[in-house]
C-alpha cells in the first residue's frame, strides 16, 4: 500500500501524488490543455523610506544579511547556478543557517552541482526540507535513497520562472552572486574577475522573492553597466573575497565530444537536417549542454559557410563554436540563455548581437508567447526513449535521479525536436518499452538519431516523406529497440518503492511524473 493518500492517474498513463510537500498539486493534462487563471504572484510593496537615502545598502556580511532578511524555521532561500560546478556561494547559505539553527529551510536553486554535495549534511540534519531544482550528481543519488524529508520538485529553466511568477514557488530570499555589483545592488554577470556571463537565471528571484540580497566580489561605483539585475529590486548587498570559480562553468556536458561515435551522431544528425530542407539561408537552431549537441553546430557552420548563407539565429548555452560563427558572420544573433564558457562570457561582452535573455523572454509557458517555438530545430540528448517517443533525461534505467532537467523540456516547442542518442550505454539499451520517468511527452519528439538508424515519430509523416530515397538508415522505434535488445538482451526494471521522493513538474507546472525511492 501507499503511504499517499492522494494518488491520481494523470493524462500519460504515470501515477502521480496530488499533494506534494503539503501542497495541492495538478496532475499533467496534456499538452497545451491546462490554463492558468488568476493573476501573477506580487511580493510586498516596499517603501523608500526603509532603505538608503544614497544608495548604498552594502552590509558587513552574508550572515548579517540573512538576519537583516528574517531568516527563519520554514523559509525558502533559492540560488542560481551560473557558475555551475563552480559556485562558491550556495554552501556558505546553509553553513550559516545551521550556525543560526534555522531548521526545514527549502532550497530552490535553479540548478545543482557536485560542489553542492557538502549540502547533503544539511538535508540529514533536517536544516533543509527539500530541494525544489534540479540536482545533479550525489544530492539526486541521495535523495533517490530516501535521504530527504520532503519530495524533491524539479522543473525546467522556464517552469521555474513560471513556479515562481505564478506562486507556486514563494521564494522569501533569494540570493545571487553577481561577478559585478555596485552599492545599490544593480548587478551585471559579463565582467569582473568571476565573470560567468549572462544571470537570467535569477531574474525572477529578483523580481519576486520577499527579500533580495546581492553578493559580489568585484563592487564598482554606481552605477554597474549593463545592469542584468537592477538595484531596485535589491535588498542588501555584501562583497566576499570570491563567489565563484568562472573555470569550472565549463564541464564535461559543455564541451564538443570527441567520442567517434557520437561524432558519427552529430554527422548523421546534421546529414539528417539538411535532406530534410531545416538547414537553409536565415534558420534557426539550438543545440543543448550534451558533447553530440554541441558538435552538430561545426556540421551546420561547414555547410553555411560551403553555401554562402547565414542563420538567422542560434539560441544557446552559448559556447566557443557558437562564438566562433558570430563572429565569423555565419550567424546573425545568439540568444543566450546560459553562458557554457569563458569565450561565450567575452563574447557577451563585444558582440552587440550577442544577446542575454531569460527563462522569461526563452521558455515561460505561463506568458505571451515565448522564443522556444520559433526556433526551426533543436538537438537535445536523453537518458532513455521508449518505443512512444516518449523521453527522459533526469534518471537513469536504475532508478536513480541523476541529473537536471535545465532547458529541455522548454525546446520540445520548436518546430523540429531531434534526440540524437547512442543505442545503448553499458549495455543497457536506450530504447526502451517503457522509459522510468517521463520528462517530455511523444507527440513532442519528432526524431531519434542513433548510430545504428534514425527513428522519426509516425506522427511527423512531412519528414517522413522528406526523406524517402535518404542514404540514412531510416527505421522504425520498434526496429532500433528490437537491435539494441539483440545486442544486450533484454533490461531487468529498476527495483522501487512504493515512496516517491520527487515529481517532475512540466512546464505548465502540472506533474508529469514522480520519482520513485529506489530499493538498495
């Protein structure tokens, strides 16, 4: 029997708990089908009054911030995640609320890393509640192993933005490291000595957190141009000697592959693309944070460059190789949602069509309208396929929540989704009957690249058509799961519990699907 008393059966077929951490919670009703009412969420008006006639509202400490913010029992503090595995910051918060004895905190950074491990003392000694953001690594490992008090929640880039624009994430403070600042609190991330690049990550915590603070190694007279972050939404603002490393924004998922088979992916994605007539003078693409990703784009510069065209756009996680056509002038704009490394921050710095944007202007759902559905493709891995095209990229075929979500879910409204993806990974095939967490429907995935074939979705039957007469190995679902399961037999299920640990909310903030504990 279930310790939930609340289950429903939402519109994928996947049992989901309706309260969630206390909370009434909406299960998954398809694509598009659920629509918000009411207004968006507002935090208290504040008063001029009750801050500096001159501007400046540095404070001695990040301690004497969080106490100055009312830091107590129950409270939801949220990062971001700019400096990636380099952050210097979010386990400082939490040392500090343990030494305070602030207990059953929520933590909502908009993403975690391995350098947030020495958190997992906190969820033991019950200083943090849960986690609301993807983890990445050991904290989604421990907390598949029942290591937390509450259910974690994870949603995309854009669904967080739209959790806390519409209130269902009530953030009380947030916190953001900012690699330049000014006594105000207006606050850039391009330059400086831990410059990471573009914080639109934290733009909704900025606009609508009770309490706002700035934290900052590099503090500039006012006012900090260009502002990413403006000093009136600022509550205080402390400087520290460093709040990240900018080295480690790079990692193992931003840089291109050099594996010779997912090299052989991204060739027979890119191939896959332009007989598919995607590739052509003023497209768009994006390519996400995975090596096999990343490498497509050096496909598409060969042939822009070969053809004497252009595309119009490219929306990033911006890199090196994007840069590199920029500047080169086969591309006329990035968007940037997320900076991937050092070149991508100096980019952002010179290029005046090197933009930054947001979850806000990218992959809030709850807007109107946002960038994600005017891309033309978008190249996306994936933890496992199964045989409806549905995906999932936050566990792996054991049970265990393992990684992010980050932008995924958001790209899935372009107008060609493709996952090139190998056929299995340690013998465990990817292409699977039934995938362990759903985070994307079907009807969404358009195509599946493997190195043994490429599957595209019945329901696209334009590219279907397109590619009759293709040199490319075309094959069904069913063909491509078939080989694989020749190839390493058939997958034992991963042993769960009947306890959920996490629900992955979609990015209408509906529950997609819950994770499982997974039974050691």
């Amino acid at each position: 029997m279930s310790k939930y008393d609340k289950l429903t059966t939402n519109a994928v077929g996947r049992t989901v708990p309706q309260i969630i951490n206390g909370k009434e919670a909406i299960p998954f009703m398809g694509v598009g089908k659920y629509k918000p009412t009411g207004r968006k969420y507002a935090p208290p008006i504040s008063s001029c009054a009750d801050y500096p006639a001159d501007g400046n509202k540095v404070v001695a400490s990040l301690r004497d911030a969080l106490i100055r913010c009312g830091l107590k029992d129950g409270m939801t503090i949220s990062t971001h995640h700019h400096f990636r595995n380099g952050d210097l910051v979010a386990n400082q918060i939490f040392d500090i609320a343990a030494e305070l004895g602030a207990k059953e905190l929520t933590w909502a950074p908009s993403a975690s890393f391995e350098c947030h491990s020495p958190l997992i003392k906190y969820l033991e000694d019950g200083t943090i509640h849960h986690i609301e953001g993807s983890m990445n690594g050991a904290l989604g490992r421990h907390t598949s192993e029942g290591g937390m008090q509450g259910m974690g929640i994870l949603r995309s880039h854009g669904g967080r933005y739209q959790a806390i624009q519409d209130g269902d994430l009530h953030v009380d403070i947030a916190v953001i490291a900012a690699p330049t600042a000014d006594p105000f609190g207006n606050a850039t991330g391009d330059r400086g000595p831990a410059a990471c690049g573009l914080l639109g990550f934290a733009l909704a915590d900025s606009q609508y957190a009770d309490k706002v603070i700035v934290v900052t190694d590099n503090l500039v007279p006012f006012p900090c141009v260009p502002w990413q972050i403006h000093g009136n939404y600022v509550d205080y603002v402390v400087v520290m000697d460093q709040i990240g490393i900018p080295e480690k924004i790079i990692s193992g998922t931003t840089e291109i592959t050099k594996s010779p088979d997912r090299l052989l992916l991204a060739e027979m994605t890119a191939q896959f693309c332009d007989e598919a007539g995607i590739v052509r003078d003023g497209f768009s693409f994006q390519a996400g944070a995975g090596g096999t990703a990343l490498s497509i784009g050096i496909y598409f510069a060969e042939m822009l460059r070969k053809r004497g065209m252009k595309a119009r756009f490219a929306r990033g996680g911006s890199n090196k190789y994007l840069v590199s056509m920029l500047e080169e002038g086969l591309v006329d704009y990035i968007l940037d949602g997320q900076t991937f490394d050092l070149e991508g921050v100096r980019s952002m710095r010179e290029n005046n069509n090197h933009l930054n944007t947001s979850p806000f202007t990218s992959y809030n759902y709850h807007g109107k309208g946002n960038f994600a559905s005017m891309v033309d493709v978008v190249i996306l891995g994936a933890t496992e396929v199964d045989i409806n095209f549905n995906a999932n990229v936050v566990t792996h075929s054991d049970g265990y929540l393992l990684h992010g979500i980050g932008g995924w879910m958001n790209c899935l409204f372009s107008k060609c989704v493709i996952l090139p993806i190998p056929l299995f990974r340690d013998r465990m095939p990817v292409i699977r009957d039934e995938v362990t967490t759903i985070c994307g429907p079907g009807e969404l995935i358009d195509v599946i690249v493997t190195e043994r074939g490429i599957a595209i979705n019945p329901l696209r039957t334009d590219l279907i058509d397109k590619m009759k007469g293709s040199s490319l190995p075309v094959k069904t679902i069913h063909q491509l799961k078939d080989e694989a399961e020749r190839i390493c037999g058939k997958p034992a299920l991963p042993v769960l519990s009947d306890e959920f640990i996490a629900a992955i909310k979609w990015v209408d903030g509906t529950v997609i699907d819950a994770v499982r504990k997974v039974v050691k």
